[in-house]
C-alpha cells in the first residue's frame, strides 16, 4: 500500500536519521493542512493542527505498519487533532445544523457557475463549505476532493460503511442546499440576462 | 430511476466544483518550525513500546510463584483446597524482617490507595487500547 519513497523516508527516520522527517513533512504539509483549514475554518488553528499532526506522526512512526497510505495515516491524526481541538472549544466550533432541503434545478446553477471565473467558483463553493458542521465538510472533501474511497475514509474517520455513506448523502444535500440559497439571486440575475 | 438520476447529477455537480478548490499552503516557516520543535525535543525520538516488565522478568515471577506453591502444597498434609490451613511460614525465613517496623499506616489509606491503584491499572488498558487505535494503520 505504502509507496517506496515514503518507505524509504520512514526507514531512514526510525534509523534515526531525524532529518530525513523533514521530506514526509514536505510532501505532506499542504495535504494535512488543507484537511485542518477545511475543518477548522481559521489558517492559524490549522497551522497549530498541522504541526501537531506532524509531531504526533513522528513519535508514532514506529507503529505505522504500511498497511495503508502515509497519507491516510496523517489524515487519520489530523482529523483526530481537529475532532479534539472541537470537544475542547465546543461553543467556538457550533455549526447551525439545515434541517431540510428542497431540490433545486442543478442546470441553471451548474449555468450560473460556470459564468463566473474559475477563482470565483471556488471562492464561492469554499465559502459554501465553511457553512457545513465540521464532520460533513470533512467527508465531502475525502470523498470528492481527495477521492478517497470510502475504505480509507472509514480508516481515517473510524465510521461504518452504512454511516459513511449516510453522512455523505447528508452532507452533499446540506451543501446544495447552502449553495441555493447562497446563488439562488445570482441564478436569477444570469437568467435575467439571456 | 429519476431519484438515482437525480442523484448522480448532484454528485457530478458536487464533485465538479470542489475538485475546483485550490490545496490550501501552509506558511513558508512551516517546515523549519516543525523540524526545529522535533529536534529540539530530546524525548522525541522514536521508541519502540516496551513493556514495564520485561519477558524474562515474568518468567523468573512465574518461576518464583510457582516455587513458592509447590513448597506450600508438597508439605501440605491438608486437603488441596483448605487453603487457610496452609503453611506459608517458610517466607519469613527468607524475608527481611521488620522492614517496616516503624512505619504505620492506616487502614483506610490503605484502602484508598489500593482503590487508587487499582483505577490507575484499569485505566491504563483502556487508554492504551485508545491510543493504540487511533495510531495504528
């Protein structure tokens, strides 16, 4: 599973060659820090996070078999470390919970991003995400982000399969949902221009 | 069939646009930031998990306990299972004696502490099955 580099790497580190970390570091940082950003919605937190993540990686190393990816590994502390970081500050984290959904024509909004500028559209959908409750956005970003299979997103986040699956669904209608009501005026506006 | 339909357009249109989001950069300090708190840290290096008591140590324990019975039961003339009428006298033969003379200590700190201890014991499986899990892959 593991890739050679990464093997190689490790084994240089647990033969203690602690420099050698700084290349696992190096390959890794953006993807470990992406996860915490997305999850934790402020770039200092996620900084902290990641460090952490990292500093937790390299006295654990000795445990990671290579049964699964490096990386699957890392995004297994780091969202451990964010859901951590969550129970401690409870109150700064609370996400207002979107009771229902009502479907909307994915055409015209498919239509309306695709007028803006690709910075916009990912302006707007970041912007979308952070309105998601921290566990939802870190499963969408697993799954259609970083294409992860559900396999290594049940490794990561400890779910079952049917509770995965049950979260992705639900979080992929939330975000739709926050995506309507976030565009429904700009979808309004394009059609009034054709 | 238009319920299935429906749904993989909004997994297309989902997919579609967050694959659309740029990866997030950590700062340019980040990395020798890191490295300097890992080095820095005599205690981080890598250790491999070593039991407290190690194999052979168990071994001459189980040898000891096991000696120990077999004295006790051998010169039993009793009965296997009339534990209370068993000979433990030959231990004081080969303890120190009054170790601990002057030292008292109450019952009910006794108590405590062995209730004390007991949790720390318990707690320790279940915190290292916890932190077994969570680093391991």
């Amino acid at each position: 599973m593991i890739t050679t580099k990464d093997q190689i790497i490790i084994d240089k580190v647990l033969k203690g060659d602690t420099n050698a970390f700084s290349e696992l570091v190096n390959l890794y940082k953006d993807l470990v820090f992406s996860l915490a950003i997305k999850m934790t919605k402020n770039r200092e937190e996620a900084e902290e996070i990641s460090q952490d993540t990292f500093i937790k990686a390299y006295r654990n190393l000795s445990k990671f078999k290579g049964d699964a990816k490096f990386s699957t590994w890392l995004y297994k502390i780091a969202y451990h470390a964010c859901l951590d970081r969550f129970k401690k500050n409870e109150n700064l984290y609370k996400t207002d919970s979107i009771d229902c959904f009502v479907s909307f024509d994915l055409s015209s909004a498919d239509d309306t991003m695709q007028s803006l500028e690709r910075s916009q559209r990912a302006e707007m959908m970041f912007s979308c995400m952070q309105e998601l409750p921290e566990e939802e956005r870190s499963v969408l970003w697993f799954f259609y982000y970083k294409e992860l299979s559900l396999k290594e997103i049940m490794e990561i986040t400890s779910y079952t399969e049917a509770n995965l699956k049950v979260k992705l669904h639900r979080a992929r209608k939330h975000l739709l949902k926050i995506v309507q009501q976030r565009f429904e005026p700009e979808i309004i506006a394009h059609y009034g221009k054709k | 069939m238009e319920k299935n339909k429906n749904s993989f357009r909004e997994e297309d249109f989902v997919k579609k646009y967050l694959q659309e989001l740029p990866l997030e950069e950590t700062s340019e300090k980040f990395t020798a930031l890191l490295m300097g708190v890992i080095l820095k840290e005599k205690r981080l290096k890598i250790f491999q998990n070593q039991p407290l008591i190690s194999k052979p140590w168990w071994l001459a324990i189980t040898v000891f306990v096991s000696a120990c019975l077999f004295v006790v039961f051998k010169f039993s003339e009793n009965n296997f299972l009339t534990f209370s009428s068993l000979d433990f006298n030959f231990l004081q033969k080969i303890a120190l004696s009054n170790l601990f003379a002057s030292f008292s200590i109450s019952s009910s700190l006794v108590y405590i502490f062995g209730f004390f201890t007991l949790m720390i014991f318990v707690q320790l499986v279940f915190l290292k099955n916890y932190l077994n899990k969570r680093y391991s892959l």
